[in-house]
C-alpha cells in the first residue's frame, strides 16, 4: 500500500460539508501532502540536527546535557534546520486555515440555511446564550483558526464549525477516514471489543465541536441518548445539522460548559468522553471538569480522555519537546503544562481510585483500502498519526467505594 495520503475528494459527502472547488481542493491535496512530508520525510532530520550539532554545542558550552525539554527547544530554536521545518509546520496550518476559511465563506449563506432547516427539524440543537466562552478558548485562536471555534461571521451563522470539517483532513494527513471521525470509531471499537455485551443508556461527550467523535458512538449504539456538550455554539449548530444529515437521531448537541454539569443529576451517564480536549483546558478549569464527570458518572460507568501520551522520566526529554511543539507554534497555550502532569494523579483526586484506572493504546479506524493505517510503533512522528492513549476509568460501584 502507498504511503502517499489519498486524495482530498476521498472525503465523504455529507449534506452539511462545505463543497470545494477543484482549485480549493487541490490546495487542500497539497497542504496533505505538505503535511505528511513534513511529519514523515523532513521530520527525523530534527533528531539528525539534535545529535549532531545541538545537543554537542550545549555540552560544550554547559558541561553537560539538557535536563528539561524547554532547555532542549532553547537550544533547537537556534538551529537553522528546525527553524525552517518549524516555520513550515506553522504556515501550513494558517494556509489550511484561509484554505478552509475562504470555502466557506463564499457558500455560508447556502450553509447557514441548510443548518437552519436542519436544526429546526431534528430538535437536536439546544443553545444557551447565557453561557459565557471561557478566557482561556477566547485568548488565542485556537489551532490557528481565526476566531477559534466559537467566533462567527454574523449572529448565527455555522462558519466556524464548517471551517474545521472542511479542512481538518488537511491536517491530520487523511488520517481520520472519509469522515474525520476515525477516532470516535477508534473508542467505538474498543468499547466494544473490552466489553461486548455493554449497552450503554446514556452517553456525555464534553468538549464535542462539531461532534466527529460522538456520532459515532450515537450510531454504533442506536438505543443510547448521547449529549455533546461544548460552550461554542458556532461549533453546535454546524455539529447537530452534520449530525441529522448523517442520520444520528439520538444524540443532541447542547451548549454548555463542562466545569458546571449542574443541569445533570449525580449518576446520570453510563459513559462520559473526552477526546483531544483537555489540554484545551487551563489549569483551574481541567480539575473542575474532572470533579463534574465524576460526579455525573454512574457507578460501574466508564471515563474515558483521549488524548497524546503524558510527559513521564520514562519518556526521553527530546521525544518532550518534539510534542511540546503545538504549545508554543499551533496556539496550544495549555498542552506543555497539561502533559506534563501525571494524570493519573489528576483523576484520582476527582474521584477516580488508581486501582480502577487503566491506559490503552488507540487507533484510528478507517477504512484501509483508502485511508492508510495509523502506524502503532512511531519513532519519529512525535504525535502527528492518528494515534492516542486512552486514559479511563471504570468508577467503582458504592459498594467498593465504601470498603
């Protein structure tokens, strides 16, 4: 099978996703392209780099090694190699970014009526304009695009949301699938390979955007009502029309803020989810969160974050600071400080015993004869395959909690 990403028209046709002209998909083709080779191809010679001009340089002038990855990107941003390899990496996410942003823009009023006759209909759109946008998604644009994933062009309108499905192919490489939503059928899979017989009644997913990793769950078990929550109400309206033109009837999306689940009682869900969304969160919001999904899980309900692997001694202070990248290049304000934590630790003072925590390895599912797989042992991808850990927990029933 090529290693080369498919084409951008291998993307599925949804009623809601914004359509491309054959010049705009072929700058989304090149920016795959450029993407992939810059992650695959040009990335190994930022170790070459390392091993044989930074990392002798600062034995000369220290006497010894680096000790912190931020020692380690200190010394790298001197170096010309990394220095170009990053300003590329950087100006192919703002070019996704005006790629995606110029394609909606000339079709949102066809968007925005499609959304609103969506939306009307399904019931599916719960929007709250009292809920105020966090400081901390409202200080950077968020992943580059202008305006994060609340802002909009005119009240009510979906550009924000349509912004991140058109393009994040692009991004990813075609790693998610025709869909994007490769890591929704990822979690999908394993639920179901971990406990077959499982059917759960209620599902939350906090943080859901446009709601590529929810879906899937709503489709894969029909009977469940699942909620994707997120403050954004840009991101919904686009996420519930994607979501009714897909034909998942049981999910709805509702505008909210994790910190606060006081509209839901204690116990409520089966199954609460996050995906790649708390290193969007400060460090005062994250536990907060973390206390919120506790407390709305069931007992025997299952947690479960996916995110990039956390910072550990086990983990070589270079492969910390290659990830560290989007901290401080992709408007990531959080992600350094978020892995470098144990969450473990984190999740066991929201209420999660160690005992009944648990990691595993995820992997995008796609369809192969497409889409080529996500590569399980990467060396020098440093978090640019559709690859995560899966940090969960099955919280324990009263009974054990109480002996």
């Amino acid at each position: 099978m090529s290693d080369l990403p498919p084409p951008y028209t291998a993307l599925t046709r949804h009623p809601m996703l914004p359509r491309t002209s054959h010049d705009e998909s072929a700058r989304f083709n090149f920016l795959t392209h450029l993407n992939r080779y810059l992650s695959g191809t040009l990335g190994p010679g930022n170790r070459l780099a390392y091993d044989t001009r930074v990392l002798p340089a600062f034995r000369a002038e220290h006497g010894r090694d680096p000790e912190h990855r931020y020692e380690i990107r200190d010394a790298m941003n001197q170096d010309p190699f990394h220095r170009m390899w990053s300003a590329l990496k950087r100006n192919s996410m703002e070019m996704r970014q005006h790629n995606g942003r110029q394609t909606v823009l000339r079709q949102l009023d066809e968007l925005d009526a499609q959304a609103r006759q969506f939306n009307e209909h399904s019931g599916q759109l719960e929007l709250d304009p009292a809920i105020a946008q966090p400081e901390y998604q409202t200080a950077v644009d968020i992943h580059c695009q202008p305006g994060g994933y609340h802002s909009e062009e005119r009240p009510g309108d979906v550009s924000a949301g349509a912004n991140y499905d058109v393009g994040i192919f692009a991004t990813t490489g075609g790693a998610l699938g025709g869909l994007n939503d490769g890591g929704g059928q990822a979690v999908v899979a394993w639920a179901r390979k971990e406990r077959p017989d499982w059917q759960p009644q209620r599902v939350l997913d906090v943080g859901c955007t446009v709601g590529h990793n929810a879906v899937p769950i709503a489709l894969a078990y029909p009977d469940a009502e699942v909620i994707g929550i997120d403050t954004a109400g840009a991101s919904l309206r686009y996420g519930a029309a994607r979501a009714a033109g897909l034909g998942a009837q049981n999910i709805k999306f509702v505008q909210a803020n994790g910190e606060d689940l006081s509209r839901f009682p204690d116990g409520h869900f089966d199954w609460v989810q996050t995906t790649m969304f708390l290193h969007e969160l400060s460090a005062k919001a994250m536990p907060k969160l973390l206390a919120e999904c506790h407390r709305v899980l069931k007992p025997g309900g299952l947690i479960l974050h996916v995110e990039q692997p956390q910072y550990s001694d086990a983990m070589p202070l270079f492969e910390q600071f290659m990830r560290d990248w989007d901290a401080f290049n992709n408007n990531e304000p959080f992600w350094t400080a978020m892995h470098g934590q144990d969450l473990k630790d984190v999740m066991a003072r929201a209420g999660f015993p160690k005992d009944s925590q648990f990691v595993v390895g995820v992997r995008a599912v796609v369809d192969h004869s497409i889409f080529p797989a996500a590569q399980s042992e990467e060396q020098e991808d440093y978090g640019r395959a559709a690859v995560w850990n899966a940090y969960g927990a099955w919280k324990p029933a009263a009974r054990e909690m109480a002996a």
